[in-house]
C-alpha cells in the first residue's frame, strides 16, 4: 500500500525495488496506431503495411547519448543507484535522482545527434497480418515495434475500425442483408440472386413466401476470431408490389380473386388489399 501510495508521487519503500520512473524510462513507450479495413477484408484476414513514427537508438552513439570518444560517468549524486534515500523518522523513503534522471550515469559530452538522449525520431514501415474475423475495436499487438528504451522497447498495439458496408450489417459473427422479389417469385417460388462476402450466389425462395421473412445461409458469415467456426448470413425478403398495372394484368389478378372468393364490391379492389397487407 506504501508502495503504491508513495510511487505515484516519484517515491519508493527504500531497498524494496527498482524506482517506476526508471523502469519506465529502460522500457520504450508502447505506440497505437488505428487502421481502417473493409468487411471483406475482415472476413479474409489482410496483410497492411503501416507507417509508425517512433524513436529508435541513436546510430552515432549506440544509443549511450554520450558523444563518440567519451562514456557516460557514475552519477556523483546517486553513486549509480539510480535513486536517492531521504529518511524521515522510521520511514526510509527512495526517490528518483534528480541529476542523472534515474539512469545512475551522467554525460560529460552529449551526442551532436541526438543531444544526449540515446535515441532519434525515424518513420518506419512494418508489415501486420491482421487475421480473419477481426471486428471493429480489435488489438493487436505486435511486440516491440514501439519506442526504443535503455533496455528494451516498447510494443506497438494496431487498433482495427470496420469500414460500415452498403449492404451488410454486421452482428456478432452473422451478418445480414435483404433482397427484393416480384409477387409472383412470392407466389410461385423460384430462385433469386443474393449478394455474399465472397461475390454471389443463388437462394430459392419457397412458394408462398411470405414478406419479411429471412432466410439463413449457413456458413455464409463471418469467421469466428478464436476458433474455426463461421456466421450465417441473414437475408430478408421484401415483396415489391406493383403500382401499375396493364388492363391484362388487373383483369387475371380480379380473376384470381374471383376464384379466391374475394369480395370485390367495396372500393378498395383485390389490388389494393394485396397491397396493403404487405406494407
């Protein structure tokens, strides 16, 4: 709990570790970057080669930040510790030096470079294998491609963000569309082309189909992240009704309702009833 307390402020229990303010600066800052991919791309998995801006050692001084020639010194105030000890009454309290910044050297002669940090900013490339069935807000982590510390660097966390698609909706591994028949594939039955991830295929549509009902696809979604299991495609179907019709065509569509014993004697006609139970 003192630990916790008083390394929040730069402290630490005396003899009981390491200051956090030196180790952090021995370990490079972990970098995020975010990429944008299509759902298609999501489904297959992608390969991206990305542009991350990050510190990396100095090549003119080897990352010491001493000039070449020279060499860092044993700090005079720490004695190399890396931290001071500052008693107070029972507590014995280790705060970070003040004059070396934790490291327990100093620099005589910093490097022209990079002024005595032991690092210089540079723009690099790095190939990422983003894997299939990625969703939006997913991380990965690609280890250490961040920052350049003392002793190590850091990891680079590449953030994921699915473009929205023009036809699919995306829920959990399944996605969903719709498709638009004429009345009489709703009547009739037949087969309709529907769009899919991979290009299209064809679905049949039973006589009789009713508006608004869907049809799963099985294995025609997305591929699960962790294991090997695939998503279903949803697929509604709308009935598009006509708005006009031929004298020939108004006159069989009364004929079947004639047939169907539909009563035609009020002002709406068969037409006009078909029409409305499928709003």
């Amino acid at each position: 709990m003192f630990e916790d307390l008083f390394g929040d402020l730069g402290f630490d229990i005396s003899g009981s570790r390491q200051s956090r303010s030196g180790a952090a600066r021995r370990r490079g800052r972990d970098l995020q970057i975010a990429i944008d991919i299509s759902l298609e791309e999501a489904a297959q998995g992608v390969e991206r080669i990305i542009t991350v801006p990050r510190y990396e050692p100095c090549a003119t001084c080897s990352g010491s930040g001493a000039k070449p020639g020279t060499k860092r010194t044993v700090c005079p105030q720490c004695k190399g510790a890396g931290k001071t000890v500052v008693s107070n009454g029972f507590f014995q309290l280790a705060q970070t030096c003040s004059r070396c910044g934790g490291e327990g050297s100093t620099i005589a002669v910093a490097c022209p470079e990079c002024h005595g940090e032991g690092r210089v900013k540079i723009t690099k490339k790095i190939k990422v294998k983003i894997p299939a069935g990625v969703d939006n807000g997913s991380q990965l982590r690609v280890r250490a491609e961040g920052e350049a510390g003392i002793n190590s660097r850091g990891d680079l966390y590449v953030v994921i963000e699915v473009r929205e698609h023009g036809i699919f909706q995306r829920h959990n591994n399944d996605i969903a569309t719709s498709v638009s028949i004429s009345l009489a594939q709703a009547v009739l039955g037949g087969e309709v082309e529907v769009p899919a991830l991979d290009g299209k295929l064809r679905m049949k549509i039973p006589a009789g189909t009713q508006c608004g009902k869907t049809f799963r696809l099985k294995g025609k979604g997305m591929p699960d992240l962790h294991s090997r299991d695939i998503g279903d495609e949803l697929v509604r179907v709308d009935i598009e009704i006509p708005t006009r019709l031929t004298a020939q065509q108004r006159q069989l569509i009364e004929e079947f309702a004639r047939l169907s014993s539909e009563d035609l004697g009020g002002r709406e006609s068969f037409t006009d009833k078909f029409k409305k139970s499928f709003r």
